[in-house]
C-alpha cells in the first residue's frame, strides 16, 4: 500500500486528487497539508467529502510527512512550490509536483515567464510526467513535474505527426478553450458566476505560461525546435479542454493515412482515445482519458483533443505518474 | 425630458438601469458617480456599453447632481444609502433608493436584521415604490423606496387573494429561487463560478432580510398582520426569480375562480401577466414583467411568480416608479 | 462475483449503471439489452465509456439472460417495465425495476396516475428500495421496486420526524426543484438547450406521479395516512435534487433537539449525511450521498435534502439495493 | 412608419426579430406567417411576449402580404427560401432573405453545399448584406441576403487587413465557437440539455457551409482569391459567436500600427467597437455590436471578434439592412 500526501490540499487539484486516492486499492491517503487558515477536517473544507474520508488537512510538519508518506503530490501554486520540493525531497518522499516550476528544463525561459529560478539543482533531475511521451523517464523518478492541462491536450494531439516528422515544426498553431476549474478556486471578478456564465473569452493573448512549455514538450517529442502560437480561450463550464490544433504537413495525407497512424501510436496507451468523430468535453469530464480525432481539412491537418483539466490534465495525471513511479499497474483508481 | 442620475452606478442594478434609460425617450442619463476607485468612462467599467454611452462615472459632487438632475436612482447598499440619501434630497432632486433603508416602517424591525437607523424622518414619509399595489402614494412622491426583488414576486402572486380576504394570513410559505446576479457584483467563494455552476442550494434559512419586507406588504394589502415563512435559494443562472407560494384558502375555489380572480385584479396592469400555464424565469428575463399563475392543489392554493430580479426586481421597477413620480406614461423605456 | 445485466441500457440510468458497476469490486456487467434500434457497442452508444466497456448492447434475449446474470437491473419506462418484469423473474434472476410498476402498493392509485396494471401479482411480492427506511424487506427480495427520485430525497429529509410522531400529518408539504437529467433522454423542446438553459420553471402542478408515492412512504413510515403537496420545479442543471419541506411541528422543538434526532437517525447509515449548515446539489452530484439539514423556522419545521437524482435518485440506489439483495457490504462500488 | 412582415415566423430568428421592431421607432410589424401547424397568438407562440405583441402568426397569404407590408423579413430554412422569395418580390415587397440561399454567387458553389438552385436570376441582383463591407450595395435593394453568422464575424474581425492586403491570402485560419440558439428550435440529441450542458465540441470539420462564404466575402473584399480553412465549434451557452482569426502578414506590424488601422478603418461604423483588451461573448449578447481586438504573436496576427448570432448574426443584421434600404438612421432601433 503507498501512502501518500498532499501538500496544498485545499484547492481544486487537492480535492480531485483525494476523490481519485478514494478509490484507489493500492494507495491511500495518509496525510494532506495546507496553510493554516485553510486547515480543517476534509469534510469541512470539502463538504462534498462528508462521511468519506476522515482526515484532516493539517500544517505542514516535515517529520510527520516523513514518518507518514512515501510519495507527496505537491499542488502548491507556481514559485510557491520550489521552496518547499527540495525539503520534500529532503524528508525522503517521493514528489509529483503540479506546479510549473519543474517543467520547464530552459532556466531562462521560466525566469522569463515566471521569476528567478531557486531550485535549479532539482530542475535538472525533474522527469517530465507526460506518461504517453516519457514514460521511461518517469519510471523511478524521485522528482516529476506534473505537465500543464494545456500541454497535455496540445501534444497528445499532435504527438504522432511530430514523432513521424510528417508536418512543419514552424507554424502549428493551437486554439484552446477551457473550463472555468482552471483557474483555481480563489475569487475573482473575472470568474464571479454572473460575469463568467454564459461566457467565452480568450486570455493571455501571446503570453500565456503554457506556450514554452508546448513547445518544450514537441520539441522533445520531434527533435527539433518546434514553434507554437498557443491561444487560450474560457467557456462557462466546470471542467474539460478542447484543444483544436492546425498544422501543415510536409507530405499530403489522407484521413485513412491519419487514422492509421494515430490508432497505432496510441494503441497500447490506457487513456488516449482515437475517436472516430469528433471529441466532446463532456464525454471525458471526470475521468483520466483523453479522446483524439484528426483530420485533412484545405491542405492542413486538423487534430483535436478532449481532456479533463483536473484529471488527466492534473491530479489524475499524477496517480498515473505515481502509480509509473512505485511500478503499480498504470491505470489503477484511474479506470 | 426628465435628467437622471444614477448614484452607485458601478453595480449590476446600476449598469442595468443605464441600458434601460438608454432607451428611454423622455428621459436622459445626465450624471453617474460611484466611488472613487469603481470610477471611469462608461465604457470601461462596462465594456457592454462600448460606443453606446459617452458618460462617465465620477465621485459625487452633490452641487453637480442640483444641477444636471431632476431625480436620483440611489443604487447604494443597505445602510450605507441612508447616509446619502438626505443628502440628495436636501440637493433638490427626487429619489428612488434601491437598498431596504427606506422600505421597513418599523424602526425596530429594520434595526433588528440591519442596524440602528440614522434617517427615521425621511423613512417616514417615503413612499413603497410597489406600483401594481400602491400606485397612488407613488405619484409626487420625493422618496420612493423601491422595494426589494423577492418581495415583489412573492407578492404580486398572493395579492389578489390577500385584497380578497380570501387566504388564512397565516402560515403564508413563500419558497423563492433567485438567479445569481442577485448576490451583486463583488465575487466570493459561494458565487465563484466553478462553485457556483451546475449548483443550487438554500440560504439565509430563518434569517432572510426580506422576510420582514414580505409580511409588512401583505398586511398592508389585506390590513390584518400577515405570517410568512420566506424560504430563498439561489441557482446557477444570471436572471430572474421564481416564487412558488403555499397557502391556505378559507373556503373552496376552483381553478376557474382563481383565474377570473387574477384576471380581473391585473386586468390594467401593464406589466404583470396572468399566465394559462406555469411561468417561466427565461420568459420574464431581461423585461419588466411579472408572469403568475395559480392553481388549486390539495386543498391549498399554489401561486407561482417569475421575475427578472434585476429589471420588475430592482432597475425596470425603479424606472416604473420614476414615470409614475413625473407623470409619464408608465410603461415607458420598458416595453 | 455477482453477475449484472441492465434491461434498457440505452438511457441515462443506463449509463450510469454502467459506470457505477465498472469500479464495483464483487459484481461485473455480463448483459447489456435495449431496443433493436438503440444497440450497439457500449462504446459507440456512450462514447464516455470508450476503451472502458468492451461490451455490447443488444436485443434481450431471455435464455441468454438466465445463463449469463444473477440480477437484472431493469431500466425500462413505466408502463413497459411491467411487461418485461414477469419474464425477467422466470429466467430466474433477481430483478432491480428502474420503473413505477411496482412501487405503488394500491393498484386503484397506480392505475389513476399510470394505465391499467399487468402485474399485480408480482406488485403484491415486490419490496420497496429505499434502504435508509425499509432495509429488512429488502434483504433476499426477488424483486425490488428502485424508488422515484423525488420521493427518496424527500422522504429522508422527513423521515425521523414521521417515525418519531413530531409532526403533523397532513399539509407536509414538498417543493423540490430538478437537474435536467431527469427528464430522460429523449430530445423535447422544453428541454431543448436554448429553451432550458438559464431556465427554472414548475411542472406537474397537482399531478405528479410521485406525489402519491411520496404519500405512500411517509404514511408507511408514520403508520397513519400522510398527506402530501408536491411541487415539483426544474432548473438548468444536469444532476441533483434540491427538496425543501415545510412540515407542522405537534409540539415545539429546538433547532437542537432537531439536530439530535437527525443525527441519531441516520448515525449508522453510510449514504446519509446530516449537516450543520446548508446542503447543496453540487455536493452530492455524481454520489450515492443524501445530505440533509434541518432547522425551525416561524413554528414550522424546514426540511432540506439533497441527492443526485441518477445516483441515489436511481442508479445508485440500485446497486446499493443490490448490495443488500446479495448479503454483500452495502457501500461497494459506491463509496 | 415601415411595415415589416416576417415570413417564418416561429424559430428564434423570427423572435428576436419581433423583439427589435417592437422597439423601432420607424417600423410596426404588420404581418407574421409560419407553417400552418406553428400558427398562434405571437404571446402564445412565444410565451416572452405575452402583453406586448398583439399579432397572429398565420398562413402566409401573399395578397395580404402585398397590401400589408413594405418589407419582408424571410427568416425560412435553407432550400425552401428560395421557394418562397420570388413570391414576395412579385407580390411587391423588399426582401431580406436570412436564409444561404442568396449569399453564395457562385451556384456551383452553392449547389455542391445545399442542392440545385432554382432561382438563380434573383441570386444574380441580391445584395450581400454586410453593412460595414457593403453599404453602397443595399441601398435601394430589392433582395438583400442577409449574411451568415459566422461569416459576419469572422469578416469583420479581418477585413481592414485584407483590404490594405496586409495578410498572406492563403491560409487564413477561422477557429470559432457558437452558442447553442445557432442550432435553431428543432430539438436533437446533441442540443438536448443533459447532453448539450457543460459541453463544447467541434463539428462540420471541413464541411461547413459558412466556409465557403466566408472565402466569398474575404475574397470580395481583397479582389483576389482567399482561401480559408473554417472551425466551427459549439458550446453551452445561449448567444454569442466568438471567433478567433489567425493570418499572416506580409511585413511586419506592430500592436500599434495594427491598432490605428482598424480604429481608422471601423471609425465611422455605429456597430464595430475596436476594443483595448480582449472581446467577450457576454459583452455583446443581446446587441447588434461587433467588439473587435487584434494583436501580433509569434509572427502572425491573431484577430478576435465577439458578435450575438442572433442579432448582428442575424435578426439585428436583418434590421440595419432594412434601415439602409429605406433611408433610415442605420442604428434605429438597434442601439
């Protein structure tokens, strides 16, 4: 049995990833940490947890994470989390951290988006937890960055053309809408319920924090620089991204071509799904899968993917890192 | 050509009565103040009246209101409009004030569920801005007290019945769902809209403010105290509340009475339909009006009423009143 | 390992059968039946389910049935159910009726509400599956009627009041408001998206089915007629189940003594939860949980509950039925 | 006073049509037809408007529509417009045809999209009515096709760049997402509620009929062949289209000069606001507005427009039309 915390268990990634723990046959909670005017029972905090898990969420002690967990799920908020991994690691746990401060291996580039970086040392030997592209990295890892849910949808995506080589690597050009859940559950005038409902706006018009890290993740993927306009848009609804991505291909293909090639690049993996229609937020709402379909379209090729921002594009991606990392079945307490 | 200034502009009753007079063909909007830091152009602080409205928004300056308005619509919270509103009036326009300062008659109810009351002489003399049921103390009234949105649905359901002597005027049950936009314009973690979508839950459960309101109406209507238990819920959609009210007939009516009955006590209004089926709140949302229908079920009598809760329940009503105080046909700027 | 087929899969109760069962660690789909039209792979039916259910739908065929299930969870509409019912018990499996065919003990009273009644021999044996008040009659039934959506929740929220003779029997009354997802799965324009959402409306209004099923209950539980005003709304949701009942205290009780009794009610029972403070539809969406709260207000009795309406409004409820049916722990696959 | 009639009456477009000229000061509705099994009361057709429009819906009769109307509103199906549209010319009254089947002037064209054209003489003299593209056209019109809803967006969103031909002509990509209304009023699977709801998927992917008009405007205004590759996605909320436009400069521009060229080119328009920050669908629902913003990132251009499909879409459109034909202040009773 895993024992497992959760530091920063009081927001949406936290309570997502004890909803999944729950469940899970071969782990369980043993420990959640939050700042102390966010502490409490769980059910308290989270009513919709009343009568399922009777812990509480407590300050962080470190010798209580030691003694208590073997793996922390880090969901602390981006330039918070690099202050506290390294102790994490120093108590000899095992971290998935969701934060970004372990994804991007460019020092220069996160310093760029977000501040001066602190933990450099960390970042080196971080393994980037996208299981369908980096699997082995991710296989006994004391360290994992937890990817974006924007990454995540984006690549997968557009994965199996990269890796064949069969489009240009300049000019893919990805258009994402997402679910309010994203943004985290502090209040905000932006996401107040009258503003947001019945909402669809873009944001971070050439600035968004995922854009290096897609291109990070494809250019690994392709071994080449791969550049990317990434466009972020939010619709009024709780959780989901649809990610429509253009690209250009070298070579013309045909939707058989397409289809072909990605069933056999994702035929072994549990949670990506090459649909024959197109992908619906809903039909991957709470749950760790992510649905694909691509097509020809005027010369281009459209791909399109569906993810769940909180699991596969989060918390649910992190039991599957972790289920990776202790070499557990992948799917378990995911299915 | 009547000048109209809003003060308070920068909430939800505030933008909503400028998209009203926008419209209006013997009124104008001359001046807007909000406080300092909610100040600006218009069409910055609601980019909905981009290129719509030239005005701005400034801090109140009383000398510039005596001068550029005949009449004031008070948006300003609970307690903090009665230490404006004798300021308006001592400046020589007339009021609508949009809070529940001038709505209680009774001190001691008031200071019971708000707190000690700075005003009590203007409360006196303002006139409960209720056109359907109290239109004549309207007319060339200084102060109207505009009355609050769940007392207006719930009483326009149960007034014929209460003018008729025909309901037990105790134990009244009036259970309301109101759409978000009620909670006003400042976000908070309940109307945080990953919270508050696909949501709906009972508040203020014993406690509700408008409870008061609602009873002081109906006795007024039927001259004998009246009991009500008021039970509010909130919804995740933007406008309009639904009232759904119990009560108890003294002899046996059928459906056929009750319809001639509504008939006939709303024949003239302009905005208060009887409807042959169950009301709606998408029906009512965005316009003045007041859909009812009433039925006989289990030997108790069922009334239901749908409203916008922004428009009948606060800015339209407010613009209904402001006709009726200047003698301009009422339904003008609101058809 | 019990062995589970779903009768009329193609639907919404379907479906999330389907999803409850896969995580069940003691019962495993074996049969999936529906009309001609409405069969095919569970995946292309549901495409959330794709790569999760390798099963298909398929015309019922009852010899296969006998072979390959122990329990039938039979999601067919009233009126059909009781068609289907009598053969389903001759293949010699334990039937879970989804329907109202076999909740209404008074055949003159179905017959009022429904048609004409096929089956009343089968009605006479059949147990009523609400567990929090009828466990005992369950436990070995060969055939449980699966209780309506609205008469769970509401029934609940009033049941330890009605055991323990503290209100008055006549004139509870019932004003509960629905997600959408009760209405089936069957495309109308009441439910069409663009007249739905952002919509709140009653229906039913002194003619609900569940109405006198709601009676039944109560008057079970108290062993005295109760009477019963239903209202039931519905909102722009997808799941849950907000019921707020107003009932007549005999004598007067304290908030406290309210919260006491509650709580020792239900102290044992793993799928309800009493709350200190007000219960809402986004907490129980998407589990098995009824949440109640409980309060005085004005000399009556407020009772809230809240469910999901496809959980344990239906599906849930089922499986939790299905537990107890075959001795197994009663939360499995449902916690 | 212009007296407008609407032909198909009975689907949104005809009610939001009916709601602007309730509101004109220079235009009555005269006449209102529809398919004989969708004929009614307008206030029991359309429940919103009860108390406020006191016209029948009836059998189209052409000789009352010749001596009742100077104009008509066609808001009939693709295909069967143009069944009906010679009619009504003959029958001596302008006509704005909101159907496709006037939009496209290559009939191939047409014809490979929606099927044989069988009034291609009126198509030869319709004018294409984008206001802000076309002005000069519509004047004095007999026949205006009133443009699609997405093609209006996405048009305005880019055409100052491809009327200075700043932009690549090849390539240009439209990633848009609609609000459900565009479905129109026929219930379906996918537009109902429980599935609909909490949704967003992509559809026509390489199909769409907008496609290929989009190209026809695009090109028109350039004076040379445009080729675009149109997305069209659906999410779960009632009005809006928000559409995202990515193309390729010629030489470099900075925010600024991208800034001036539309201010400059939209200065004069009442309808088009260029704004400073992003557009919101929210921002424009229930209005005729365009809200524009453009921005250069990574080496493209990235445009976004926000319109209400309804209204500038559609019925709104319609009335500026209208305006324009018969000499009207452009904005009456649209502002």
């Amino acid at each position: 049995m895993i024992k497992v915390a959760i530091i920063g268990a009081s927001g949406y990634t936290g309570s997502e990833s004890i909803q999944i723990l729950l469940r899970h046959e071969q782990a369980e909670l043993t420990y959640l940490t939050a700042l102390p005017e966010e502490c409490g029972a769980v059910e308290d905090v989270f009513p919709q947890f009343k009568g399922r898990c009777p812990l509480q969420i407590e300050p962080l002690d470190l010798d209580k994470l030691s003694e208590l967990a073997d793996v922390a799920l880090c969901c602390l908020p981006h330039k918070v989390s690099m202050g506290f991994v390294p102790k994490l690691l120093d108590a000899g746990v095992k971290v998935i951290d969701f934060s970004a401060d372990y994804r991007l291996k460019d020092v220069d580039v996160y310093e760029k988006y977000y501040v001066k970086h602190t933990d450099t040392e960390n970042l080196m030997h971080a393994a980037f937890g996208l299981p369908e592209l980096f699997r082995e990295r991710i296989k006994g890892a004391s360290l994992v960055a937890n990817p974006g849910c924007y990454p995540t949808g984006a690549s997968l995506a557009v994965a199996p053309l990269l890796k064949k080589g069969l489009i240009e690597t300049e000019n893919v050009i990805v258009n994402s809408v997402t679910g309010s859940s994203g943004a985290g559950m502090k209040p905000s005038s932006k996401f107040h319920f009258p503003n947001m409902n019945e909402n669809l706006f873009p944001y971070g018009i050439g600035t968004h924090r995922h854009m290096p890290e897609i291109e990070q993740i494809m250019t690994d993927v392709v071994g080449k620089k791969v550049t990317v306009l990434f466009q972020p848009h939010v619709g009024s609804f709780d959780r989901g991204i649809l990610s429509t991505v253009y690209c250009q291909p070298k070579t013309k293909l045909s939707d058989e071509d397409l289809s072909k090639l990605y069933h056999d690049f994702y035929q072994d993996e549990p949670f990506v799904q090459v649909r024959k229609d197109a992908p619906a937020v809903k039909d991957v709402a709470g749950t760790n899968y992510c649905h694909i379909f691509v097509a020809c379209v005027k010369g281009k090729i459209v791909c399109f993917s569906a993810i769940d921002n909180l699991v596969k594009g989060a918390s649910g991606q992190a039991i599957q890192n972790m289920n990776i990392i202790f070499g557990l079945e992948e799917a378990l307490g995911l299915k």
